[in-house]
C-alpha cells in the first residue's frame, strides 16, 4: 500500500469543507433498484457503489426520473462511494446521469476548481476518515468527518486553475507508476520457476 501526498508549491491555499456552499454542491443518490432500472429503461446512465469507472448499474428512462423527483444530473462532479467501494471516486462528465443512495457528488460551484484535482484531493480526505470496504462513509455525517479540500490560491485570492492542474498531473503520474508497479508485481507472481 502506498500513499502519496502532493503539496502545493509555495501558493497559498484556502480550506474548504465539502460542505461549503461557497464552493460546492454536495448530493447525495437516490434509491433505486436494479429491478426499477429493468422496468424503465432508458438511456440515462445510473451509477452504483462501485471499484471500476466504467461499471454502471443500469440506464434508465428520463421521464421515469423526473416523474418521480428522482437524481438526473447535467453538470460535471466527482462521484465518490459512501458504502460498499468506500473512498473510490470517479469524474461523471455525462450529459445526464442518475445514480443511487450509496453514492454522493461534488459538484465544483466556481469555474476555477478543476475536477481532477478535486478527484485526488477527495480521495485523499476519505482516506483520512478510515472508511472502508466494511465500513460505510455516512452522509448525515459528512459534516463531522471535517473533509476539506486544500485549493491553491492566486495573488488574488481566487482558486488557481494552473496550480491545480499542475497537482492532478502529479497525482496521475504517482496513479500510473502503481499501475506499473503493480503490473510488474503480478507479472513476477505468475512467473513459474523451474528447478
């Protein structure tokens, strides 16, 4: 196991709570079931607690969502799992999504909070909570846990856009070399040694 912490360069930078409406939208999923997926389908993607990006639960009908006051999302956040897959966090780009109750978003409020960035960042902070496969990430209580983001700053006091992306590239890069070095591990593992 390896944990990899990016600090900024010598900008300053601001606290923010998940919860800070100045900043985010924090969401949480609504309830629904494979089997309503089945009976509704459409093309809207619904999202689950889950370890692989690409998993989706389902697709839904549209009119299915909106009659009945369930999650249809347009902007672009960070899905992060609250139970199951604790601490894994996927960017959601689609131009509609849905997803269920043992998933919550945070949705960046200001043009200048870049997603990836926010991605790593979020990771880092759930990780801190202890959270895992066993345990679950409780929504009511996301307020206790204190999650907060570190952002870069400008002279100006606005978030910076450049220091963040240069952070999440960081990041990527540390992502990447586990995947390599995991890969490696695994190729050696399946090695047979003949005596």
């Amino acid at each position: 196991k390896l944990n990899v912490e990016i600090a900024a360069t010598e900008a300053k930078t601001i606290e923010a709570l998940l919860t800070d409406q100045n900043y985010f939208d924090l969401r949480r999923g609504k309830r629904i079931t494979k089997t309503i997926i089945d009976k509704n389908k459409g093309s809207i993607p619904v999202y689950s607690s889950s370890k692989n990006e690409e998993s989706v639960l389902g697709h839904i009908s549209e009119k299915y969502l909106v009659d009945n006051k369930l999650a249809l999302y347009t902007e672009p956040s960070v899905l992060f799992n609250l139970d199951g897959s604790v601490g894994y966090c996927f960017i959601r780009n689609d131009q509609k999504y849905s997803f269920i109750d043992v998933v919550a978003a945070l949705v960046p409020k200001k043009d200048n909070i870049d997603l990836e960035f926010l991605l790593y960042k979020l990771r880092e902070e759930i990780l801190k909570t202890g959270a895992d496969y066993r345990s679950k990430l409780y929504f009511n209580k996301i307020k206790d846990y204190a999650l907060n983001i570190q952002i870069p700053i400008d002279t100006n006091g606005d978030p910076d856009l450049q220091e963040q992306r240069r952070m999440a590239r960081m990041y990527k890069k540390v992502e990447e070399i586990k995947t390599e070095i995991n890969s490696g591990l695994e190729k050696i593992l399946e090695t047979q040694i003949d005596v």
